[in-house]
C-alpha cells in the first residue's frame, strides 16, 4: 500500500479542467488543487484515491473532530457482523473506523436501529443511495469495492443450533 | 507514413481533448438558487474540508443532513454564522465576502452530488 510512483500523468484533474469549475472564475486561481492536497495522503485505488482513514490513523492528516467548546466527542470500538451466511462473504462493519469521521447520531436512529440484528440491509436500496448507500458510493469508498465490506468467509462464522 | 502520422496526431489530440473529464469524488454542486440568482454555482469540495474536519462536524454540529439537495442554506443563513458560516466567518476560514471562491462553478451546472462514483440507482454508481 505504498505511494504510487511519481511518474506519470497525476490521477486528479486540476480544478478548471474538472467539468464543475468555471476556468474565467475570479476566485479559482486560489483555491487548492486535489492533486497538491492528495498526493501525499496514503493511495488508495478508487474513489479520491486516498485511504482516508489510514490517513487520519497514521497523522497524514489531523482534522478537526469538534468546533464547538461543549460538544462531547462520541467514538466506539466494536465490530458487528451482518449478512451472514449470504451467497457473499459476510460483513463485518466496524463501528471504530466510523465513528473517528462520524457521530453517533449520523446513523442512529434514523439510517439504523440501535441494536445488533434489529436492521435489515439490502444491496438493492445501499446501491440505490439508501442505508450504507448514503455515503458509500458518494464520499466514502465506492460499492465497487465489495470486498471491504463483504470481508468475512462464511465458514470463519459459527452458525448458531437450529431453533 | 505521413498520413498515418497524422491520423495517430489527430487520435491523440482527439483522445486529449476529450480525456478523462470527471469531478473530484464527493463533490457538491449547489445550484437551487445559484443560476436564478446571477452568480456562479457552488463546488463543494468534501476531500478539501475532510482533510480538515471529521464529517461529525458539519453533519452534527453545523446541522447539515447527509443528503445533498436535503439542506436549505441561504446567503443571510450563513451571514448570520449558520452551516458554512460558523467557519466561513473570516476567523476560522475566508469570510461570506468571498464570493467567487465558493461561487466558482460553471453556470448551469445541476445540482447534487457528482464525481463518477455516486450511487443513482439499482446497479448504476
């Protein structure tokens, strides 16, 4: 997971060359390029390019995590494992890596209920924009990356006795 | 040889000209109001502000839904130091003074969520 070589055209676009910005905007000439903000940060292969959350982890970047003096910052470590014994591999979504960019209440309750097993997931509605949809696929890692997610082998998990 | 030369010539150009051509992943264009207005739209760019604030930040406490298209922000909203403008204040980042800076998309552009990932329906992202 190293820096990609140097060489080569770089893989982001300079903004008056991106199809959104206006290259005779009065303001563009100071606005910052993807290419000299990017670079640096840990490579990824989809979506920015950039592995954001090996980027905050390893201190390449140190965003800000409140703004306001009285806002109590919620993190949490603990994995959940959904969609077990699937066609795919199962899930595992795990809530520390979430909640180091998001709060609880980003999710909880209106995308999800807050209890292991109480939601249902469909692909059909995430890769519709809905649940995990939401950002996966907007400003997270894209839905073509189904490895991410579907990243435990069904025969790793204990089915539980037949009821 | 020449003829070949110049059909590889103009191949390339073409192939330059009309080259990779996307927007950077998680950009929001904002335009309800933009167009109708007179001024540019609005790029935002969340790898610019990610690499500066977790999104908890905005989307808790600056109050912006996770949708685009979900928030209403206008100009007297963040002259008055709300969304944008609790940093966009001349303190923490430039002032609503600026307008070109947040302004600075090409006119016309629809709004939304765009950068060639983003999910628009059943099997389509």
């Amino acid at each position: 997971m190293g820096a990609a070589p140097a060489t080569g055209p770089s893989p982001w676009l300079p903004l008056e060359k991106d199809g959104l910005h206006d290259p005779r905007g009065p303001g563009l000439g100071q606005l910052q390029q993807p290419a000299e903000a990017l670079a640096p940060l840990p490579r990824d292969t989809a979506g920015n390019l950039v592995r954001w959350v090996q980027a905050l982890e390893s201190g390449a970047i140190e965003p800000r995590a409140a703004l306001l003096p009285g806002t109590t910052v919620r993190t949490l470590d603990q994995d959940i494992i959904v969609s077990k014994f699937g066609s795919m591999p199962a899930v595992k979504f795990p809530h520390r890596q979430h909640t180091l960019w998001l709060d609880c209440a980003n999710c909880h309750d209106k995308l999800f209920k807050a209890v292991a097993g109480a939601n249902t997931f469909s692909m059909t509605r995430i890769l519709n924009g809905e649940q995990c949809g939401l950002c996966h696929g907007a400003v997270a890692f894209p839905l073509t990356e189904c490895n991410r997610c579907h990243s435990v082998p069904n025969a790793s998990l204990r089915r539980r006795s037949a009821p | 040889m020449k003829a070949r030369a110049v059909v590889v010539a103009v191949a390339t150009s073409l192939l330059l000209a009309t080259g990779p051509l996307h927007a950077e992943y998680g950009d929001v264009v904002l335009n309800k109001r933009s167009d109708r207005e007179g001024v540019r739209p609005v790029v935002f760019p969340h790898w610019f502000h990610r690499i500066r604030f977790r999104c908890k930040v905005c989307h808790q406490e600056l109050g912006f839904e996770m949708r685009a298209g979900a928030n209403e922000v206008l100009m007297s909203d963040i002259i008055d130091g709300r969304f944008c403008g609790m940093c966009h204040n001349g303190r923490v980042a430039w002032g609503p003074e600026r307008c070109d800076l947040c302004h600075s998309g090409l006119p016309g552009l629809a709004p939304g969520i765009v950068g060639g990932a983003q999910t628009s329906g059943p099997g389509r992202w």
